[in-house]
C-alpha cells in the first residue's frame, strides 16, 4: 500500500526537479552555431581589424563608436560575427560584419555589410 502512495510522489518530485533546471524561455544552444559572447579584447581586436580592411576598400576613414552586438562560432578557426557603430566622414553608421581569425591568428574580413538606419 505505501509503494503505491510513494512511487507516484517520488515520480513527481523528480519531475518537479528536472523541470525547474532548465530555462524553456532560452534560446538552444546549436552546436557549432554562433553563440552570443560578452565584448572582450579579442572581439575588439577583431573589429579594429576590421576598420582597417574596409578602410582600404572605400578609400576613406571610419572611425569605430562602438561595438553593439557581439557573436562567435568555432570552425576550423573563429568566425567573429558583431554589429558596429562607426563614424564615416562625418556621419553615424551601422555595420554587420563578420571577420574569420584562423588557426594560425591571421585575420581575414568575410563580410561587411551596411545597415539601413
């Protein structure tokens, strides 16, 4: 007669346990995907390297503002995914930009793409 009353309560309480460790509002983390990271000196790094390289390709100055979002994913390397703010001339744009550091720390601009504001 107890193994009836207890099984059934020990069924829900481990129920009750798994469920309030997990976060169902939480994205899922899709391995191998890109994942959302603080902005550290290596995603600094990435995006000043990143200035330079468009730089070159429009032939004018911009000036990183800021750094608004920051994103990364492992490969073969690093893929540094990030949104900027930068001055270019005298106007505030914003960029998509995604800049690839390989295994052997050499950097190589994938994309820059500029957002409509």
């Amino acid at each position: 007669m107890k193994i009836k009353t207890v099984f059934p309560l020990l069924t829900l309480g481990l129920l009750a346990a798994c469920s309030s460790h997990s976060d169902l509002s939480a994205a899922p983390m899709i391995v191998g995907g890109y994942q959302s990271v603080e902005i550290s000196d290596e995603i600094k790094k990435a995006a000043l390297f990143a200035l330079q390289a468009q730089t070159k390709v429009e032939n004018k100055s911009i000036e990183l503002i800021e750094i608004t979002k920051a994103r990364q994913q492992v490969v073969a390397g690093m893929n540094y995914q990030f949104e900027l703010t930068v001055k270019s001339g005298e106007t505030l744009r914003h960029a998509a930009v995604i800049v690839f550091r390989g295994l052997d720390s050499q950097y190589a601009l994938s994309a820059w793409r500029w957002l409509s504001d």
